[in-house]
C-alpha cells in the first residue's frame, strides 16, 4: 500500500512520476530530477530549508520526491541507485540534511554544480576504489528530536520527543513544550538547571534564592521539584533529602513540558515536567577546551566527540569539568567534578545503541533563609564554617537502544541505574525570639534508583487519508532512599556581629533511620491519527500501579501502601497552513503521597490534576523562529496539607490555576538570537484546611512573569573578528508570602548581559553577568525566613574549539 504522502506528491506534479519511469528503464544513463519550481525560481539550493515529506520507498523514487519538494534538479546514473531503499524523511530541515539522511549506508554522495544541479555520485578514495557508508552531518534545529544530533546553532527547535514519546514535529503536538537548545545554554553561559529555564513561558525558577541545594521550578504555578524532574525520558524524583543537581555542562537540550503528564509519564504533579537531554557522540570528529573564571571561581572544561577509528561503527563522546569556587554568601563553596564518557554502537542502519554514563562529585554549602526582624547583609553567614555541606556524589550507566524491526515496526528500550551519597550537615538560625538561637541537623543519605522504558511504535497509512503513529509502552521504575538524621543545637551568635565556635559546640544525637522504597509499574498507549494532512487527533491512557514503603528503622514502625490510578489525555491539532496549527487537549495527572495521613477517613488518596488547554503556535518558512500562545485551566485536587495544632495530615486541598502563555523564539542567520516569554497566572484557593484560606492566592505564585533576551553579532572584518553582544531581562511580579495571604512580596526585575569576541576562527572570549545591576530582591519568604535572590556573578570564559 502506497503511504499517503506518497500519493499526495505524485498528484501535486506529474514530473515526479516522469522522473521515476525514467530511471526505472535506465541502467547507465544519468537521468535528470527536475522539479516545476526549480525551473521557475531559485528556492535557495541545497542549504534551504523546506518542509520534507518522503515516505519510506526505492531510493530512486525517493530523490525523484526530493527534487520536487527540495525546488532543485538532481542528476544520478540509473545503475548506481538501483536496488537501494531510502528511509521516511519527514519534518522541516536543510535540504542537504535531507539528502544525506537519504543516500546514507548507499555507498553514494552528492556534490552541486555551479549552476544548483545536484550530482549523485559513488564516493571513492584517492585510489579510486568505492568506499560506503560515508555520510556528513550538518546539526541543524530540525533535528531536536534526534538525541545523537548536537543543536549548535539556533535556539529555535522545531521537534521534540518529549511531548509525545515519539517523534513529532512541535507545530503538530497538541501540547506547550519549550526547548532550550546547546546554543541557547551556551550563549547565557548557564550554570544550572534554573538558569537554563530562566528564559522559558509558564515556568518560575529559583523560587529559593541562593538556597543552592536543590533545581526549584514550578510550572504553571505548581511545584515540579518533587516529581518534574526527567534525564533523557526517565525520572529523578526527589523523596526528601537525597538527590545530585544535574551538570548543565554535561547537557545537550532541555525540554519543558507543560500541563498534566501522567498519561505519558506516570506520577507528578498537574504543572509539566523538564526532561534533560545528555550529550551523545556525534559521527563527525569535533570537541572544545574552555576556562572560566571570575571572582572565586576558577573551571577547566573539555567536550570531545567523534568516530572511534575510520569506518568504525563506533563512536564516542567525553565530557568532563573541573570547578572550584565559592557562592555570593560568606563561607559558601561550589566545588565540582564531573566526568561523563559516553559511546555509540551502530551495527547497521536499523539498530543503534548508545551507553551512557557519568560520575559527578559535587561539595556544595548552603543558601540561608534570614529570619524576619534580622536587617543585615544578604551574604552574612550564621552557621559553622565547618559544620556547612551539601556534599553529593553520583553516578549513573545507562543506555538507549533502538531497533527498526521494519519500514512501520520500531522497539526502543531506555534504561539507567543511578546511586547517589548525601551529606548534608547545616546550623542555622532559629526563626523565633530570641535572635541568635541556632538549631543543627544532619541528613547522611543514600539512594539507589533503576529506571527502564520500553516503547514499541507502528507507523501506517490508511487508504491515503490517515497516517497513524501508535506507541505501546510498558515501563518501570524503582527508588531505594535511606537517611540517618540528626538533630540538636548550636552555641547562639550575634547575628550582627558573628564569630564562630566551630565543631565543640555543636550537640547534635541521632533522631531517626529511615527507608523509603518505592516500586512503580506503568503501562501507556498512544495512538496520534493524522486525518488529510491537516487534522492531527492524539488519544492517550495509562495505567499506573505503584507500591510505596516507608519503613522507620530506628523505631520499627512501618507504612506499606499501594496506589493505582488510570489517566488520559485527548488533543486535537488543526494544521491551518504549513506555518500555523491549532490545538487543543484535555489531560490529567496523578500524584501518589507517601505521607501519613493516617487521619483521612478512608485513607489515603493520589493527589489529582486536569487540565483543559488550547493554543495557536506559528513557525514561519521565511526564518528560523517559532511563537506560541496558549490558555490553560490546571485543578488539582486531595491536596494534603499538616495541621501543625494536631500534627495529622489531612487531604483536603484544592489548587486551580488558569493562565495565558506566549513564548518567541528566534535565530535570524547567525547574527541574532532572540526569545521572548509572558506568563499570566490566576490562581486560586480552593479548598483549604484553614477556611479563610479559600479565595486566597497561593504562596509564592505571581500574577505575572514577562523575560526577554536579545543578541546580535557584528560580523568581523579583516583582523577583526566577530563581537556578539547580549542581553536579557526577567520580570517576576508581586506574590503572596504565604495562603493566608497577610504579606505581599514586591515585583522584581533583574538583568543579565554577554560579550563574546571571536579572536580567530577556532578562540573565542566570552563575559557573561547575570543579575547585572547587582539588584537585591527577596525571591521568597517561607517557613518563616526571608530568601534572598543571587547576587551579580561575572565570568569570563576562553574557549579553543575544532
């Protein structure tokens, strides 16, 4: 059966028909591609992008499609392209990208004439003797999708498989999803997690100010930190203490979600979900040295990658970091090594695996909240300089395997085992009369996690009318998290003029041991039916089934519970034009709680979440860019919440939050950048333990964000090379202190800068600031502390590349 897109292009011009009959009865002849509108007008040759859509089929037939929808002439010698298949060549992307994704494993390359005429030709080496399997890659942003591509220069991505676990172009998901690309992270010089989704609609990020302990991001006015959190598809989940922060270094993309996931992704929240992207080898040889370096900070850096040998079906990619620096606030550290090989196995055209692994040290202090009624330095420090770390050590082996078992059958599989080590020892203030009383604890944690996701995807047509896309999935996740605790006190300070006492004055015991293990069982279905081109139905459902045990060692009291919940998804995309779609869905999300409630009549509950969305997204032609729009309505519901009086928990919650989002995106050439982000935000009390509560906006959620970032490059001339100037500015407006909403918390805007001089092709000198103006703002004021936001941090980096 003729795939759909097939028919559709042999119907939209009779050359391509011409073409194919006339390379089917040639043997030596070269025969001549020529489309309608490579006749007519120059559609900007082999570096143009276009809109690809080539079904799976003869390769001869598939660059007679080519020719037509690329606008150039394509001559090749019948013999050469006979007996070969090209594979699916779907999406928006450089027309060169497309025709080397066609010819690859053929034994066959390309050259372009003078005049635009594209040649096919056998690829031989000096000695004249044919050499296959030669392919060149250009990383371009339509290959967002692909994990192996490397997105070096745009910071528009036009795919992601993060919306729909499968391959699909941003403009047909009938979802928000965000990209952050390399280039994007690279050009800002971000440091962590928050930074990189600083930029990015819908999302609050650093939430806690220098408190550097944990990535806190909330989406859509909900708090992913918890649950949100994904490494190339597969969960982080944070149960208390224990967890490592991702290294940005070590990142190729970052991926916002937005609204309920569970139909995909299991338990979280109702607000979305960030997936990060690790780099992955890449085929062409590449790599990068760099230092930077600013006050109290010094780091070394590498990023190699590139086939193992000549020929080789291996490839390979190590990233590693050195750091060793302080943070704003007096007696702080951010020291850090990372290292992380990685390699690729590709045995033939249909099955590739890539192993991934990294170890990542990382001794860290801690950010402090100020107790209200203490008027001082935001960077005075009120612990013990040797009583103060968050120290984690982490590695994880993974892999991702794929496996085209025919043209419309892939399996893929996507697995990780991760162990992390904490040790986290703190004083701190107490936050009650009189000042200077100080508290101690501290947490010595341990977590194992293993995480396996297996996907098989069926691609079809149906009578030329409906191209079906149906993912079945099973997966599996399990997470082992014990801490030892201690709790005591410190000898009080003068929190206006502080000396310290160090370790002898510290009297901590130890309060508990406790183990959290929980196993969860997912297994998803997702069918997305694209309808005459123009309708895109997507139809989803899971069934989740998670058993979770808390078990307090130190006492031996236990709580075993299980938890199993189906959830679904409906989105409908209207594709308007090739530029413009419209959507809408419906979606629903689940959120287990392992807390005791023992309280709740009829026991415990998953907290619940809907969403209702609609939105618009336009991704013109003419530029690299991409704009969206969307309008939301986020409930969730059995909301648990502490009655600090009778210390129970009680679910009686209810959060809703609507709200508008538009986002912008562009990569105009190679001289400018620009994103552009507003976020509108009504959220509301629903229900609440405490009545006064209800009508109340939540704690810590602002009405409206807005961000924007620009830069541009003035093209070198002579001796002079290119000079990048940017910058950027993020608004956060005022919030509630807390639900009783009895302190408003001003509206803040900071603003961030970047310099990069290109000394010569391969040396580049970067300085970048963020919070520039050094402006002092508190971020958050909770559990009875004021956080305050980072300081101005300026760093320069020298980089060598090749």
């Amino acid at each position: 059966m003729m795939n759909g897109g097939a028919a559709r292009l042999q119907n939209r011009g009779r050359v391509v028909v011409i073409a194919s009959a006339l390379m089917m009865t040639s043997a030596l002849a070269p025969v001549v591609f020529v489309s309608t509108a490579s006749a007519q007008v120059s559609t900007g040759g082999i570096d143009a992008e276009h809109a690809f859509d080539i079904p799976a089929q003869s390769l001869t037939s598939a660059l007679a499609q080519f020719g037509v929808q690329a606008g150039v002439q394509v001559t090749v010698d019948g013999a050469l392209a006979r007996g070969h298949e090209a594979p699916t060549i779907n999406g928006t992307m450089r027309a060169s990208t497309a025709l080397e994704a066609l010819l690859r494993g053929s034994g066959l390359d390309y050259d372009v004439t003078s005049d635009g005429t594209v040649v096919i030709e056998a690829v031989t080496s000096s000695a004249g003797e044919e050499v296959l399997d030669t392919l060149r890659v250009e990383a371009n942003a339509a290959e967002a999708s692909d994990p192996t591509k490397a997105i070096t220069d745009s910071f528009v991505a036009s795919r992601s498989r993060t919306a729909s676990k499968t391959d699909t172009p941003i403009l047909d998901d009938s979802a928000a999803v965000s990209v952050v690309t390399e280039k994007e992270m690279e050009t800002r010089n971000v440091q962590d997690l928050q930074q990189a989704v600083s930029y990015t609609a819908g999302v609050q990020a650093g939430e806690y100010g220098s408190d550097v302990r944990y990535d806190y991001v909330r989406i859509r006015g909900f708090g992913q930190t918890n649950l949100g959190t994904y490494r190339d598809g597969l969960s982080s989940r944070i149960y208390n203490f224990t967890t490592s922060r991702p290294e940005t270094y070590g990142l190729q993309q970052v991926d916002v979600l937005k609204g309920s996931t569970s139909s995909l992704f299991g338990m979280n929240g109702p607000g979305g979900l960030v997936n990060m992207t690790t780099k992955r080898p890449q085929d062409e040889a590449s790599g990068e040295v760099l230092t930077t370096f600013g006050e109290n900070h010094l780091r070394g850096a590498g990023d190699v990658t590139g086939p193992v040998g000549e020929n080789s079906n291996w490839s390979y990619r190590l990233t590693a970091l050195w750091q060793d620096a302080e943070r704003g606030q007096d007696y702080s550290q951010d020291d850090r090594i990372y290292v992380a090989p990685a390699f690729s196995y590709t045995p033939n055209a249909d099955t590739k695996l890539t192993i991934l692994t990294s170890y990542s040290d990382r001794e860290s202090g801690l950010g402090y909240g100020f107790p209200a009624g203490i008027e001082t330095s935001r960077d005075a420090f009120f612990g013990e300089p040797d009583f103060n770390n968050f120290d984690t050590e982490e590695t994880n082996i993974g892999y991702e395997l794929s496996h085209q078992i025919n043209d419309q059958l892939e399996f893929r599989q996507n697995a990780r085992y991760t162990h992390v080590d904490l040790t986290y020892e703190t004083v701190y203030l107490n936050d009650t009369t009189p000042l200077g009383d100080r508290w101690a604890f501290a947490i010595y944690g341990e977590l194992d996690r293993f995480a396996i996701d297996n996907q098989l995807q069926y691609d079809t047509a149906i009578n030329d009318m409906f191209d079906s896309k149906t993912l079945v999935g099973l997966d599996y996740s399990r997470d082992q998290n014990r801490e030892r605790r201690f709790d005591g006190t410190a000898s009080p300070i003068d929190p206006y003029n502080p000396t310290y006492c160090g370790i002898s004055c510290i009297d901590i015991d130890f309060t508990s041991d406790t183990e959290i293990t929980q196993a969860a069982y997912g297994l998803y279905a997702q069918e997305q039916l694209t309808i005459a081109d123009d309708w895109i139905a997507t139809i989803g459902g899971r069934f989740d089934y998670v058993q979770s045990d808390t078990d307090t060692i130190s006492s031996g009291a236990t709580d075993e519970r299980d938890d199993h919940k189906f959830t679904s998804r409906f989105g409908l995309t209207y594709k308007a034009t090739n530029e413009v779609s419209v959507y809408g869905n419906y979606s629903e999300s689940y959120q287990p709680v392992y807390s005791s409630l023992a309280s709740r009549p009829g026991g415990v509950k998953p907290q619940e979440g809907t969403q209702y969305e609609i939105g618009v997204k336009y991704q013109p032609e003419a530029i690299d860019a991409l704009f969206t729009a969307s309008v939301f309505d986020l409930t969730q519901e059995n909301v648990s919440q502490y009655n600090s009086a009778t210390k129970t928990y009680h679910q009686i919650g209810e959060i809703n939050s609507r709200g508008l989002e538009l986002e912008g995106k562009m990569s105009l050439g190679k001289q400018t950048n620009m994103t552009l982000a507003y976020t509108y935000l009504d959220a509301e009390i629903k229900d609440d333990l405490t009545a006064a509560n209800i009508g109340n906006r939540p704690a810590n959620v602002p009405e409206h964000q807005a961000s924007a970032w620009l830069d541009y490059t003035i093209p070198g001339q002579g001796a002079l090379g290119d000079l990048t100037l940017g910058g950027g500015v993020r608004f956060v407006g005022e919030r509630q202190r807390n639900d009783g909403n009895t302190e408003t918390l001003p509206s803040n805007s900071v603003f961030d800068a970047a310099i990069n001089y290109a000394v010569t092709d391969n040396v580049s000198l970067a300085v970048n600031a963020t919070n520039l103006f050094d402006r002092e703002y508190v971020s958050s004021n909770t559990f009875g502390s004021r956080y305050y936001g980072e300081g101005r941090t300026v760093l320069a980096t020298l980089k060598y590349n090749w």
